[in-house]
C-alpha cells in the first residue's frame, strides 16, 4: 500500500477556491519538486493533500 500526494493551486475568487492545478504524485518529495518545477508557489494557494492510498 502506498499513499497519493494530491498537488493542488488556485487563486481565490469571490466565490471560493478557483482551481488551476491538480495532479497526483507518488512521495511527498515528488510533489514538492512538482510545486517547485511548474512555480506552483506562484498562485494564491497551493497545497499538498494526502488523498488516501493505492493498493500495491
């Protein structure tokens, strides 16, 4: 069994979260180099979310 990081970002509209980016990564080393390769840092948000796990 291993979990799934969910990379996610946006900006903040009236209305909420808009989301712009998601994608799944393996480790939570690959999704911080994931945030720093595409600039994620640059949006209004972004965060990492375990999103449950896969089975092996």
């Amino acid at each position: 069994m291993s979990l799934i990081y969910t990379v996610i970002a946006g900006k903040i509209d009236d209305d909420g979260e808009n989301i712009k980016f998601v994608d799944d990564a393996d480790s939570i080393e690959s999704a911080e180099a994931m945030i720093m390769d595409k600039k994620l840092y640059t949006y209004a948000f972004c965060r990492v979310e375990v999103t449950g796990f896969e089975a092996a």
